[in-house]
C-alpha cells in the first residue's frame, strides 16, 4: 500500500522534545574535520549542535521526551496502549530501545518496540502507531507513544568532514490519540527504494560484518554516505512522494500552512524547497541550531514549532523524511488544536536544566527493486 486517506482516527494530542546540555560548536567540530567553521556554515547552514555526555545514551534521551509529551498529553503513562521508538543508534543490538523506555516511564500495559528506517524512522513509526490504534479493538487503550531519538556522536568518524559536520543528539516525541472529526492525520506514503541502500549505511556491528580489530581499524563502525548521490536522489524522489500524498488526499499545496522536513542540511533544503511548491516562509527548520539528528529531526522540529505557538486549529501540517533504505516517509495532518495543546508553552526541555548550556571542550571519538507499503 503506498499512500492512504481516510484511515485514520487519530491525531497528536501532545509533542515533547530533549536536546543534551552540551552545545558543540562549529570551530571544534571543523578542528577535527579539517575544515573551517565558515565551510560547515556555506555547505550544511549548521552552526552548532548538541552532543549527549558520556553517561547518556539513546534511551535516556528518548525518555525525557517522552515524559514531555505525555505532560503535554495530559495522559499517564499508564493510558499507553503502543510505544514505538525510531532509532538507528539503539542502546545496543537488543533488547529493543522501547523496552526500556516502557519501563522507565512505568507503561506497564504497553506494547512496545523499535523501528529502524534511520532518518525516515518517525514518519514510519508514526504512521504505524496510528494505524494500529486505528485497528485497536473497542476498549483497547486509546492512546500511543511515538519516539525519535538517536546519538549519532557515537557512530561519527569526528575526522571524515563529509559526515562529521554534519550530526547532533536529540530525541522528540508525540503522543497520538482520539481528535475532533474532521482533523488529525488524513493521509501518508511510505516508500522504500532498496536498491539504493548502499547510499547510507554502517557496514560493521551486524551478522554480515560483525565487529572485529579488523573492522575498527578500517572505520567500517562508522557512519557512512554517499554525499552527492543522496543529495540526487532526495532531489528526484522527495518532491514525488509529496505530490503523490497531496494527490490522494485532493491537497493543493498552496493548502498546506507548515512544513516540517528531515532537518539532513540547511544548503539541500534550500535546493529542495523551489521543487516542492512550498513557499520557504511555510517551512519550519531547526537545523542551523540542532543540526541533523537522524529519527529525532521532525518530531524535534514539530515540537519546537508547537510550542511557540506557529499551529493555528485546523492548519494543515506536512511532515516529510528521507533516510537510509533509501526510505522516504510523508504524512498530512490536520491540527487539532485541543484545549490541553496550548498556544504558548516552554521550550524544548534538557537535562540539568538549572544550569547554562555550555559548550563541550572535546569530542569522544567512537569506538533490489522499490518496495512501496
């Protein structure tokens, strides 16, 4: 199935987000990469990130989210009925990184696992929790929670300025649930192109090329990209998918008011946007401040946009990922602004939010054929 309208009963009903303390800047990140701050700025518009401190991982990042979103619901954890987390920088290979955020927020009654289609993986969770809700039987519990978080800090080669420039730490989630008639998620498209899945990847760690001395002495742990490929294909394909969700939905794009993207890199989004048919002032970008932060970009743009207040009740939002797969996710939302969804409300939480942010001093170095749904 590759686009659907109709479907759903379902909405978000509260947005969280979490970004680690420690800001990185771009002159520390260009030391390493030999490059300068200025390049980072021309190529990428990112001028700093976040960076998770060492005693954080995946999971913590996703639970503070998660505990935001749930605020904002309005909802306890124990209302929960599916918890999915998107990540392609789990814990570790098992158990699924949801289990532990189910048990650390007390979601005893919850389903809960992973979904991986790395920077596309919250589309895909979030059309998956929608549809399962939707699917629920009557006196299931009503609500789901849908993570992405992701520490690329730990899966960069802090020498390789093609990639290395370009990431930072961070988790968003939202909390879907019933919403008026006439609102909440109308439409989505999911796409996977697997031959292209060489484009973005991670060779070693897996069951093909497990994690040897060999393989940490050829970088083959680190995060990998084909740059200019991926820039081609998101060019060619992204504008497709969009334009097919708005065609199933009878959606002109001069109907949508927000556009929320995969924050990937300011210079790619600037070139995306004249092809999509969306005014740049409609589109909401975090990435000069966040920088890319793999599954957590969207929600993380989506709730910083919620919060200061941009969604007016009845808007029309598009969210929009692509990643590796090469995967592409699109969703159509119509917002339902709820008495508890409040116009104006505190920014994105950190952790040891009683202290400043300040900036981090050293970077850890780290250890065929299209399928349409």
């Amino acid at each position: 199935m590759t686009a659907q309208q109709g479907a759903f009963t379902t909405g978000i009903r509260g947005t969280g987000s979490f970004l680690p303390v420690d800001k990185v800047s771009n002159g520390l990140v260009a030391d390493r990469a030999g490059v300068t701050a200025e390049w980072i700025v021309r190529k990428t518009g990112i001028r700093e990130r976040r960076y998770a401190s060492d005693h954080e991982a995946t999971s913590d990042l996703a639970v503070a989210a998660a505990r935001a979103a749930l605020a904002d619901a309005d909802i306890t954890a124990g209302q929960l009925g599916w918890i999915v987390v998107a990540t392609s920088t789990p814990d570790s290979p098992q158990p699924a990184t949801a289990s532990l955020v189910q048990h650390r927020i007390g979601a005893v009654d919850a389903a809960a696992f992973d979904i991986n289609a790395v920077c596309s993986g919250f589309v895909f969770a979030l059309v998956t929790v929608a549809r399962l809700l939707a699917a629920d039987p009557a006196g299931a519990p009503r609500f789901g929670l849908v993570v992405g978080a992701d520490v690329y800090s730990r899966i960069i080669d802090p020498s390789d300025r093609r990639t290395a420039v370009l990431f930072g730490d961070g988790a968003g989630a939202v909390v879907l649930g019933p919403v008026r008639a006439g609102h909440g998620i109308i439409g989505s498209h999911l796409t996977t192109f697997g031959r292209h899945h060489d484009m973005i990847k991670v060779p070693a760690g897996g069951s093909r090329l497990p994690a040897s001395e060999k393989t940490l002495a050829s970088g083959d742990h680190f995060f990998q990209m084909q740059g200019r490929a991926v820039r081609e294909f998101v060019t060619d394909e992204l504008p497709a998918a969009i334009d097919r969700l708005l065609l199933t939905c009878g959606t002109d794009p001069a109907a949508v008011d927000h556009f929320v993207p995969h924050q990937a890199n300011g210079a790619m989004l600037a070139d995306v946007l004249p092809h999509l048919g969306l005014p740049r002032a409609r589109a909401h970008l975090t990435v000069a401040e966040h920088a890319n932060t793999g599954a957590a970009s969207v929600p993380l743009a989506l709730d910083t946009a919620r919060r200061a207040g941009s969604f007016g009740d009845g808007e029309t939002l598009l969210l929009a990922a692509f990643g590796g797969g090469m995967s592409i996710g699109t969703a159509l939302i119509r917002w339902d602004a709820l008495p508890h969804l409040r116009s104006q409300c505190p920014a994105p939480v950190s952790q040891s939010a009683n202290r400043p942010s300040s900036p981090r001093t050293s970077i850890p170095s780290a250890a065929t054929g299209e399928r349409r749904w």
